[in-house]
C-alpha cells in the first residue's frame, strides 16, 4: 500500500520538482533525476510478464497507459520522464534482462533541452541500438520517430526546437536502416501546417492527451499486435 501511494505522490509534478531540486549536486548529470532514479529502482522489484513486449523511452511513453491502449498484449512500460538518450544508456541491462520479443524504441527531445548536439543524441543512439542488438538477436526493435511539440503552448528550450527534432528524425531513420530495423515515422500524424504538435492532441503543448496516445496506438497497432 505505501508504494502505491508512493507512486502516486512521484506523480505530482511540483513534488517531482521540488525533491529533485532537494536532491541534485553539483556533478548529477541531468538525466539523473530524482524521479529517474526511483523508477530505476521501481523496475529493478517491480513483477512483470514473462518475455513482455517493452515500450521504452522518455515521459512520452512514460505517461502512457500502455495496458488499457494494448488489452490483450503481454507488455510493460519502461519509460521515465526525462530521459535522455545517455539515461537509457544507464539501465539498458534491465530492458536486456527480459529478453522482450519487441521494443518499441522513442528517445531524443530531451537530450535537446539539455543542450546535447544532435550529433552527439545520434552518437547515443547509435550505441543503444548496437548494444541491444547485440544482446537481443531475436528481439524486434521498433525505432520511432521523436515527436514535434507546440512552442506556441511550450516554450522552446536550448537546442529542442522543432527543427532541430527534424534533424534528429533524419539522423534516427539513418541509423534505423544501418541497424536494418523498422523506422516508424509517425510525425506527419502529430504535426498541424506548421510542423506543431496539435493542440488538440496536448495537455501542455508537449506531452500526448488520451486523444493523441490513442492516435499513437493507432499508428503502431499492427507493429504491436
């Protein structure tokens, strides 16, 4: 019981805010977060399927109800909000220890908040990709395409501007065909004539509403299934 309100409470955003502030030094590196740290050691206990299928990223899967989008599909959601690509570098060994038969791989927008070069996030990638396949030779990796936000709602932030997401999507594909696995450009759906993730389909101009992850599955349900 009192990880379950645990949980919920590592759910409130102020209270994220204010004990990663309480909790950070001056070397943690900005992945490390409070809140990435407990949903590190969340993983570590937390039951799970047998050979599940892994969604794994950053708040963007984080956020999403994977079981209710997914009823019938043996899955478990490994994201945590605000990671990066050097983040999942960190805690490959726990997605590699279920030997899933997928993952569906989104990971970058936030290496762009924190200053990270597009270069350098590909660099990242690159290294995730190579490891996993490495350790997983019969596992399916899906690598999608990171998605645009809306600086009209959420404020760009260092190098995350939209067209620097443009950049790092061409970069992802690129490294998806070296690795030869699925590239599942799904951005034409999230994008209005501006290139802006829709406001309809946001609850702050950067993370999905019920509307925009049911729009997700719905471009990915034949890859899942």
């Amino acid at each position: 019981m009192f990880l379950g309100v645990f949980t919920a409470a590592m759910q409130t955003a102020w209270f994220n805010s204010w004990l990663d502030d309480l909790s950070r030094g001056p070397d943690t590196p900005p992945y490390l977060s409070l809140h990435y740290r407990w949903r590190h050691l969340y993983f570590a206990f937390a039951p799970h399927p047998e050979r599940p299928i892994v969604f794994f990223g950053d708040s963007m899967t984080d956020r999403g109800n994977w079981h209710k989008l997914f009823p019938q599909v043996s899955l478990v959601n490994r994201g945590i909000g605000g990671d990066t690509t050097l983040g999942l570098l960190q805690r490959l060994d726990q997605v590699i220890a279920l030997n899933p038969p997928k993952i569906f791989l989104m990971i970058g927008t936030n290496d762009l908040c924190y200053n990270r070069s597009v270069a350098d996030t590909l660099k990242n990638y690159d290294r995730i990709l190579s490891v996993l396949q490495a350790q997983l030779p019969h596992t399916q990796i899906y690598v999608e395409s990171v998605l645009p936000f809306n600086d009209t709602i959420f404020p760009s932030n260092y190098l995350r501007t939209n067209a620097n997401i443009t950049r790092l999507n061409g970069g992802i594909q690129q490294l998806a065909a070296a690795h030869h696995l699925p590239y599942l450009d799904i951005v034409g759906d999230f994008s209005d004539k501006n290139g802006r993730l829709p406001a309809g389909e946001t609850v702050d101009g950067l993370h999905l509403n019920q509307q925009g992850y049911e729009k997700w599955r719905d471009d990915i349900r034949s890859y899942v299934q």
